[in-house]
C-alpha cells in the first residue's frame, strides 16, 4: 500500500476501546464517505484497515505491536488526527512515496517562527537519524516534509502556513510525541549496501 504524505482530511477520535490485544478506534471524518468495510487509511501515517464504515465515521483496529511502535496509544477522545487514502494509479505523486509503516517515535523539543514558516525540533533515536539526510524525505504523523537541519540528537522541519492549516502538525508543543516513518529508498538502500558488503567478505576457506 502506497501513501504520498499529503493530508486529505482532519479526522476526530469519537471513541476508543481498549482490550488485551490493542485499541479500537473510531474516527470521524467525512473521507469515511469513501470507504467500505477492509479499505486502508493512514491514521496519523499509520496505515490502517477499516473494520466497520458508516456515515460519517469508521472503525479500525490497532493491534499492540503497532501501539508499541507509534504514538497512538497516546490518543485520546476528541483528538485531531491526519487522515489519507492510498494513492491510486492515476493519481499524481505530490510529496513522497510513504507505506504507513511507522519506523519510530520522535518528541518535540521546540518550535519557533521564521519567516511565513514555522520550525520544528524534533528529538529521535540514533536507529531513525542514521536514514535522514539533509533536504530527504521524512513523514511526520502521516505528512509529508524535508529535513531542513539534521544535529547530533535529532532533525528540524520547517512548516509552511498550507501545512499548518491543513494538519495536526500546527496544534504540536514541547514534549508532543509524533510517529515517524522514514524514506523507504533509504531503508533499501542500505539493506543493498548490507548484502553487497557480505558477498564480498572473504569465506575464510584456503
């Protein structure tokens, strides 16, 4: 499933069920209208499968694996949250190719105006800095943006006033948790690197 970062719609969590195995949601937004029951959604770059539609809302599971892995198990009733559908074939690609397979977490560590735009700090862990490379692709809760600063703890980005209306990312404060998905070219690039690497490693045999 392929996603491009680009916000569709707000979403609002109406209801959220907990049980051993993970968390129901259910979230209302009017892209439910274009929906049915098994389709996929990005929940905050979280790619999800809709369980239930009806109306206005829809239904999805989100099992504990991926709680562990992102930051919505800290939702809660009445939050905003970044909706997309999967990119289709004739659509165009505006942002970047994303799966909705969160990498990580990263936390706001400050924010602050320049110019028309609006700068975010952001704090991650070494296993998602190593993918992130100045002016690259990253997607924060779902969206689509480029690393404008990388430093020794982490990365900025800076929002523009379209981005700040149109999703979540404007309403974020110091200590806000946000999901992180990095560029896949990256990830298979190093795995290519990886593989290459051992091929070429001496067998050890005379």
């Amino acid at each position: 499933m392929i996603f491009t970062g680009l916000v569709q719609s707000l979403g609002k969590v109406v209801r959220e069920v907990s049980s051993p195995e993970g968390v129901r949601l259910t979230v209302s937004s009017p892209v439910a209208r274009e929906l049915q029951e098994g389709d996929s959604i990005a929940v905050n770059g979280v790619c999800l499968t809709a369980t239930g539609v009806g109306g206005d809302a829809f239904h999805a599971d989100v099992m504990a694996e991926t709680l562990a892995r992102s930051a919505l198990a800290g939702l809660d009733g009445g939050a905003q949250v970044n909706l997309e559908l999967p990119l289709r074939a004739a659509d165009r690609l505006g942002g970047h190719m994303v799966q909705g397979h969160v990498d990580g977490t990263a936390t706001v560590t400050g924010t602050r105006e320049e110019g028309f735009s609006r700068v975010l700090q952001l704090d991650a862990a070494a296993d998602l800095r190593r993918y992130l490379v100045l002016k690259g692709s990253v997607a924060l809760d779902g969206v689509s943006l480029t690393v404008s600063d990388l430093d020794e703890r982490g990365f900025a980005v800076s929002l523009i006033p379209e981005t700040l209306r149109r999703t979540t990312l404007g309403e974020l404060e110091e200590g806000a948790l946000i999901n992180v998905e990095v560029d896949i070219l990256a990830k298979h690039l190093e795995r290519l690197i990886e593989a290459h690497r051992d091929a070429l490693q001496p067998s050890g045999r005379s």
